[in-house]
C-alpha cells in the first residue's frame, strides 16, 4: 500500500514540495509561527490555499509519527479518497496530538483575526455586517482539539479547493478566448469596408499560419517521450528505456512525478505550435495546452488519483497498447473551448457594459469618436477595455501541495472528494 501512503500525503503536502523555497519546517518547531521569510505565507502564496500554513505543518507532523504513517500504508485507497482514513489519528502517539491540538488552536487564533478584521473594514466603510464569523471547512470549529473530524474535514477540503482551481483556470481561458474575439469583431466596426476586408484577412492569414506546424505527438506516447529521450535527454533513440526514463525526469529524485515534472516533458512538443517570437501564437493558449496535456497524461497514468505518478503507475501506461499508438493531439484552435451560445451571451454582456460605460462618460457614445476621447487611448479598440492577460495561479501548485501532502513519506489526500 505505498502508493496509498504516496497518494495522502499528496493532497496536503503537494502543496509544501512546490510552495516551500527553504528547509523544512522542524516538527520540534511546529508550533511556533514561521517567519514570513519562509515564502509560507496566510494567504497561501502560490499555492492558493488560504489554509496553506496549517496544511503544511499538519502534514509535518502526520509524517513525523511512524506508526500512523505505517497505518496509512495499510489503509484501503477507498477510505482514503473518502476521508474515512482520518479514523486513524486514534494511533497518533500522544505528543504529536499535542502539537496537533496546538496547531489547531493557533489556526482557530488566526481565523479569529481575520473575522475582526472583516468586520472592522466593513465598518469602515458602511457595509452592513452581521459580525458572524465564517464556517471554515478544512477544520471543525465546534471541537478545541484536533480531532479525526479535523483530519477528515482538511483531506476532504483540499481536494475540493483543488478541484475548483482547475475549474476556474478552464473558465478563465475560456473568457479570456471570448474577450480575444470580441475585441476582433469590436475592431472591425470602426473600420471601412476596405481597411475591415484587410484586417479580416490578416486575422485570417495569422490563424492559418500559426496552424502551420508540426505535427503534435499524443502527450505521454511512446513517441512523445521517445522525442523527450534523444531531443531533450541526449540519448540514443534506439535505447529508450521506460526506468531510465522516469528516473532522468524525476527531478527531486523522490520516486514519483508530480505536476510540473511531467509538464517538462511537453516543451519541446509545446514549441512545435507555440513560438514566443512568432505573433501569430498565443502564449496564454500554450500555457492552457500544457495545463491541458498534463491533466490528459494524469487521467489516462495516475490510476490511484492522488496527484502523483509513481514508477509502478508509469510502468503500467508503458505496457498498454494505447502507449504504442501515437493518435496525435488537437490543439485548443481545433477544439473550440466555448460554444455559439456561450459567445452570445459573453457579447451580450459586454455590450451592457459598454452602454454603461458610456452612459458614465467613460467612452464616446460613437466609435468614430474614440480617439479624441480623453479615456480611450488610440490603441484600444472601441469596447471594454482588454481583460489581463491570461497567466492564472496554476493549480498545479495546488496540486502539487495535495500531492505531496500525501507523498511517499505522509499520507495522501484523496482527489475527487465529496463533502
């Protein structure tokens, strides 16, 4: 049951491997507030987790006790995926539930803070609030020791947070794509019919050059990291070898992959459609093709779903036919990431926010009129202004701290909870 112990320690120490920059916390020091300096922050850093620094130091703890980590290893995958694993913090020895309990508390502490704070600032500004203090769900409030509710509570709500980052990543891009057309249609308004046929074809030529590349490699074939082996590792073609393989590409040397070990192993695959000197291609579509080769290599090798890949997993995926068949990859311009109705109702929002803009006085009510509108540079197409760019937080760090909450040394959170 290795992968099991693998697979806990994924969901809350994923996180720790990718968020933490310096030693590891000492369980001796667990208790005392980590300096800032640590780049282990409340707010979850990159991790996204508000709960980040309580994750990590339970899962410190959890780790530093053999014989819970033993009973982890014994455990069913099921009660694990389900949080019914927390049953077994009864064998925790006696002074790691100390230090739980005190984490507990400082957590509870922090909590506190951050409702006063809620409360004064919407006082401040005259916004009405009850003073009631916010549900957490990663620990149970009702209780002042650490508990297997608190455990249960933290697996199963890391998985969901994980879970709703990587919803909202698709659903970003997916905007971000409709903003990009918007902003295209919006532009071929202000124009004549001459300048619009222009600027139409020269959209049109862009697209159809940026689809001039080769062809892209099923992410997580034979060929594609047959490609990874001689172009990247330098090595024989002749002689690819799965053990080796996996060897050279577990960076950290911890006997599995994570999140951003196997998106590595597209770059070369990424730069066949996505030149950052060429116009034409779209960084922010080469980072969701990545995010979305990585979540297909996941599905299809991380059996036990724990946000990692050991040698065993990997091995098997190497075995099976369809690890012999590179059936090609369709990049996000072949595969639309919304459809008609969606753009619709996206434009129809946007144009209401346009009369309202220019119902404020924030844009010319005619879009001949914008470049001598003093909030309107020349540059902008008439419309909403451009949304950011599109670079979220990648839940892969998210992933990663689940990932190695439960790694090989902890115990592994489960990945698709349900409260």
């Amino acid at each position: 049951m290795e992968n099991i112990s693998v697979f806990l320690v994924t969901v809350v120490m994923g996180v720790l491997v990718y968020n933490i920059n310096c030693a590891p916390v000492d369980p001796k020091k667990s208790t005392e507030k980590p300096a800032d300096a640590n780049g282990v922050g409340d707010a979850g850093g990159e991790t996204g987790l508000e709960y980040n620094r309580y994750l990590q130091e339970v899962v410190q703890l959890l780790e530093s006790d053999p014989d819970f980590r033993q009973k982890l290893e014994k455990s069913d995958p099921e009660d694990i995926r389900t949080g019914k694993v927390a049953r077994e913090l009864e064998y925790v020895n006696h002074h790691v539930r100390n230090k739980l309990d005190e984490l507990k508390r400082q957590e509870m502490e922090r909590l506190r803070h951050l409702a006063v704070e809620e409360y004064e600032r919407a006082r401040g500004l005259g916004i009405p609030h009850d003073g009631r203090l916010k549900i957490p769900g990663h620990l149970d409030h009702k209780n002042p020791s650490f508990e297997s509710e608190d455990l249960r509570k933290l697996i199963v709500q890391t998985s969901k947070d994980l879970e709703e980052a990587d919803r909202q990543r698709k659903e970003e891009f997916k905007e971000y794509e409709m903003q990009k057309e918007f902003e295209h249609q919006n532009k071929l308004k202000t124009l004549d019919e001459e300048k619009r046929k222009s600027e139409q074809k020269a959209w049109e030529d862009a697209q159809a050059k940026h689809k001039q590349h080769p062809k892209m490699h099923h992410p997580g074939s034979r060929q594609q990291l047959e490609e990874v082996w001689e172009e990247q590792d330098h090595l024989s073609p002749d002689s690819f070898d799965p053990k080796t393989f996996f060897k050279l590409h577990d960076l950290d040397g911890n006997g599995v992959w994570d999140a951003d070990e196997v998106k590595a192993l597209f770059i070369k695959e990424l730069d066949k459609a996505y030149d950052p000197n060429a116009p034409e291609d779209d960084m922010a579509e080469r980072y969701e093709e990545m995010e979305r080769m990585r979540e297909h290599v996941f599905n299809e090798t991380d059996t036990n779903k724990d946000y990692l890949i050991s040698y065993p997993e990997f091995l098997e995926q190497t075995r099976k036919q369809e690890f012999e068949r590179d059936a090609g990859w369709n990049t996000i311009d072949e595969q639309p990431v919304y459809s008609q109705q969606e753009y619709m109702e996206f434009e129809h929002q946007r144009q209401m926010e346009i009369q309202r803009l220019i119902d404020q006085g924030m844009l010319p009510p005619h879009p001949d009129m914008m470049r001598n509108h003093p909030h309107m540079p020349n540059e902008v197409p008439y419309g909403v202004p451009p949304q950011q760019p599109y670079y979220p937080s990648p839940p892969v760090a998210q992933q990663k701290m689940v990932g190695q909450m439960f790694s090989p040394h902890c115990f592994r959170v489960m990945s698709r909870d349900r409260d």
